[in-house]
C-alpha cells in the first residue's frame, strides 16, 4: 500500500469514527439542550416539528406506562405531588431558567395552558432551578408569564426519577398518571397542529374512560 493510499484509507476511518460517536450520542441522549452544569448547556441541533401534523408532533409510546410519583412546591411552598392532579390531562414539562431553550418556549406553554386550560387540561411547567421558587418568580415576572403556574423541585430529583437526560422534556401524562409519551426539546406548544393533536387526546381518552 502506498503512502498516499495509506493516508486515504487512515482519514475515511477517522471520518467513519466521527460519524459512530455522533450517531451513539443521538442514540443515547436524543434532541434536547444538556445540562452540563447549574449555570450552562450545550444547545441542541434538533427541535420538535410542530408543523409535521398531530402524530408527528409529538411522540406517543405503544402502551401507557405509570410515572412516578414526583414531589414539588407551587409558587407559594405548598408541597405537591403529582397525585394532586390526577383527574386531569397533564403536560408536564421539566426546564430550568438557566436553560436557553427552556426559556424561549416559556411563552408558547402559556398561550397553551390559556387556551386549553381548566379541569381537564393543565401545563404543569416544573422548574428544576436550585435557587428554587425566587429565581423562578423573577423569570416569570420578567416575560410576563400569565396563565402558567409556578411549580418547583429545587432538589431535581423529579429530573432523575423520570430519567430526563435533557431538557427541556416534556411529557403528556393522562388523567390516571400514566406516561402517553414525551418529547426532548423545545416546540412551539401553541401552533395549531399541537392544539389539534391534544384535543383529540382529551377525546380519546374520554371516550375510553366514561
């Protein structure tokens, strides 16, 4: 073999290497922004196609699966678990304020929650800042955040629990707590597909649970 071919051959391993290590990090972690310590990220390539139509939007598993349960304050210290808002559609969705993308989506779940929610229906946006609830008062005074209710686990131990590798993660959990399934990275939750598409959950699952 040649010099140069041995050169040629050396930098098509080097590229297929590359190749394999990003392919494993998208297995393993998926889109999503990664905490890499309490104040950074490394942002995301991929985000949630909001215009691909309902199915596409948002990722449903196979089967319903229970989710844990999860403890955490309101915006007042009133300790909550999710068990509280059984009886209820819950979008769950996990974020921090040093998150970049978490914060751009904040607007988007409080145009969702103002359009869809009620007794069925609830944005339940947790906040996993360890400065807990006066960090989180202050971003939403910042934006002005209308609808959205503050909750919080400073301790992030709802994070872990749901195995949340990135975040944001977002979760659609029904009126049983039970997971429908989640997606990592940010969306824009008011578009008009996603409106559709968890209306026709609150009709599905009505209509399997009279």
């Amino acid at each position: 073999m040649t010099p140069t071919t041995t050169r040629r051959v050396a930098a098509v391993a080097g590229v297929l290497t590359a190749v394999s290590i990003a392919a494993a990090i998208v297995i393993r972690y998926g889109p999503g922004t990664f905490a890499t310590s309490d104040n950074s990220t490394e942002p995301a390539t991929l985000t949630a196609d909001a215009t691909a139509g309902s199915g596409a939007a948002f990722p449903l598993l196979d089967e319903p699966r229970p989710v844990p349960e999860l403890r955490f304050v309101d915006g007042g210290g009133r300790a909550l678990t999710l068990a509280d808002f059984r009886g209820r559609m819950v979008l769950l969705n996990i974020w921090a304020t040093w998150c970049v993308p978490c914060r751009d989506e904040m607007p988007t779940l409080d145009r969702l929650q103002a359009e869809l929610g009620g007794p069925a229906f609830e944005v339940l946006a947790l906040s996993i800042d360890r400065q807990g609830i006066p960090e989180v008062k202050k971003f939403y005074d910042e934006i002005v955040l209308e609808t959205l209710q503050i909750y919080v686990d400073a301790s992030g131990k709802s994070a872990r629990d749901l195995g949340v590798v990135g975040i944001p993660t977002t979760l659609l959990i029904d009126q049983n707590g039970n997971e429908l399934g989640r997606l990592v990275g940010p969306a824009e939750w008011d578009a008009p597909q996603l409106i559709t598409f968890f209306r026709e959950q609150f009709a599905a699952r009505d209509s399997t649970n009279p």
